[in-house]
C-alpha cells in the first residue's frame, strides 16, 4: 500500500503541518520509525521520540504543543489513537481481503456459500452447512455438517466447528479453537467406572463475538452452550457445557468456566480464574486474575479476588495484615512478657503484704 500525508489526512480529517506529498507505505512505532512510515504519538511517555523519530508522518493530538523542531509531517487530530486504531483497522482489512475458493478446498455439494467468501487449502466444509457472505475460511479449517456461518466472519487457520454449531455475524474466531467438541459429561457406576453421557447439544456464538487461538467452548450436553453478541474471549479459554456468557463480557487467558454456569453481561475475567459449575455471576461483576469462584455471585457489579474468591476490597485489607503478621507477632510476645513480668510482680506484692 502507498498513500500520501495528505490523502490520509482526508481520511482521517485531520490538519497536516509539513510536507503533504510525503509518501507512506507503512506502520510504525514512534521510537522504530523509518522513512515511509507512519506512527503516532498518544502516550506522554514517549514524547521524546517525537524529536528523533525518523517517521515521515506522525499523527499527534490537536491540542499538543510541540516545544522543539521535528523532521516528520505531523497530523493534528481529535484523537491520535483513535486515529491510529482506525488506520490499523482499515490496513487489515486489506490485508485481510482475500476471495476465491481453493482448488484443494472441499466443499460438500450439499452445503450453500455466500458472495465473496475466501475457502483456503485443505478447508473442510460439511454437509447442509451454510455459509454467509464475505466469509473467511482460512486453510486447514473444519466446518461439519449443519454448521451456519453467518455474513462477515473470520476462522482461522486451524479452527474446528463440530457439527450443528453456529456462529452470528461478524465473527472472528483464531487459529487452533475448537467450537463444540463433547462436554465433560461422566457418569460414574457402581464398579468405579464411568459411562459416558451423550452430549447433544450445540454451541451457538451471537453476533460481533471474538474468541482468541487455542480456545475450547464445548457443545451443550441438551440445548446450547451460548456466547452472547459482543463478548471477547481471549486465548487459551475453557468454556464447559451449557455455560452462557453474557454480551459484551470479556475473559483473559487462561481462564475456565464449569459446566452449567451462567455469566452475566459486560462481566470482566481476569486471566487464570476459575469458576465452578452451576452458578450464577451477575451482570458487571470483576473477577481479579487468578480467582477461584466457588459460589454464585448475585449482586452487580460486584468485584472480587482471591481463592475462594471474596471482596475484593475485604480482600485487600486482609492481604495487607498478612503482610504484617510478623511485627504482629513480635508485638503480641513483648506483650506477654510485659504481662508476665507484671503477673510476677503482683505475687510479690502480695506475698509481701501477707
């Protein structure tokens, strides 16, 4: 790609200050910047940089003052990084434009495929699956049969959507995820084996949902594990059979969810946190890196930490007194012996006085 200071400061509507014939052909960190490239400047941190980089554009906010000469072209806009965030967007999206269906990808004569959608080596699509427009089907996916696909998703290299499962619109989901392998269902008998529980289910992703790489969301043993429109999941996430988690909530990496447990709206997970089966966790509720719920948390917007995990406030207090135990300790052994000390100096007294 190859644009000029001034076509991205149409595009970003923004005031340039310097050469607008500058020619850009990439992105950049401020402090990395070469020439042809384009960085930003957001954080005050890196306020130096802006003297020495050697960026040929630089998008600054329009209030910022510059108190010393700079080599680059600088963009003045409402946001630098909204700025950027938008110019990232728009250099994956190109990068991220392909179509057409592969030669060695197989599709099922049964299943139906959209407008413009990209099929890559060795992708599997099933039978009676259905594919909307503009999807992205990278090599090495599996789609089983009776998978919907809705307009405008992304799965990446290596992803698996077991049969019956569907994922809404605008849909990203990263290499190596699996979308609805079995749910840990056992049963134990009376001989001290187990006897597998069938797992029937499915699983169903809503709209505007990105699941990280490396991912597991298992199929409802009866009904639907449910990822509700606009939650982000992060890589290495374990999401156990018939869970739901909640619009717009987002969990670290890490993290697991027992089966049955239902996790509310705009909910924050932090990495490594664990939660048990058959719960239920209320909408806005905080869960620190690390926790271990242990029992359904009903109040919103409630944050916690710890394992068991408690408040998160309470938490803080109690972690704070650990730290102190030790001058607690030599403090409550000075105490004894002064008690002592006076113990033994009131039987003397007495003694005396008898």
């Amino acid at each position: 790609m190859q644009f000029t200071a001034q076509q991205i400061a149409n595009l970003l509507q923004g005031q340039l200050e310097g050469n607008p014939d500058a020619v850009i052909t990439k992105l950049a960190k401020i402090e990395e910047g070469e020439p042809g490239s384009i960085s930003f400047l957001a954080n005050p941190l890196y306020t130096p940089y802006l003297y020495t980089t050697k960026a040929s554009l630089v998008i600054i906010n329009k209030d910022f003052a510059v108190t010393a000469p700079v080599m680059a072209t600088l963009l003045r806009v409402e946001s630098a990084e909204n700025a950027f965030s938008k110019l990232l967007e728009m250099y994956n999206q190109v990068k991220l434009n392909k179509k057409g269906i592969s030669k060695l990808a197989f599709i099922s004569e049964s299943a139906s495929v959209g407008k413009d959608i990209y099929a890559g080596e060795f992708s599997f699509i099933g039978e009676n699956a259905k594919i909307g427009d503009n999807v992205k089907i990278y090599p090495q996916v599996f789609i089983g049969d009776n998978v919907k696909i809705g307009n405008n998703c992304v799965l990446h290299p290596g992803v698996k959507m077991y049969h019956g499962c569907t994922a809404g619109k605008n849909v990203t989901i990263h290499g190596g995820t699996v979308i609805g392998s079995d749910g840990f269902g056992f049963a134990p008998q009376s001989d001290g084996t187990y006897k597998k529980v069938p797992q029937i289910g499915n699983v169903v992703i809503e709209d505007n949902v990105e699941i990280g790489s490396n991912s597991t969301i298992d199929r409802a043993t009866i009904g639907s594990t449910v990822i509700h429109s606009g939650a982000k999941l992060d890589n290495l996430i374990q999401i156990a059979h018939n869970v739901e988690v909640g619009h717009h909530t987002v969990v670290a990496a890490q993290s697991g969810v027992s089966g049955s447990t239902k996790i509310g709206n705009n909910v924050m997970i932090g990495g490594q946190a664990g939660i048990v089966g058959h719960l239920v966790i209320a909408d806005g509720t905080k869960i620190n890196a690390q926790s271990g719920v242990s029992k359904s948390i009903k109040t919103p917007n409630t944050a916690v930490t710890g394992s068991p995990a408690y408040d998160y406030t309470s938490a803080l207090r109690s972690q704070a007194l650990t730290r102190n135990l030790p001058e607690l300790e030599k403090r409550v052994k000075d105490l004894e012996q002064i008690i002592q000390q006076l113990l033994a100096e009131k039987i003397i007294a007495e003694k005396i006085n008898t």
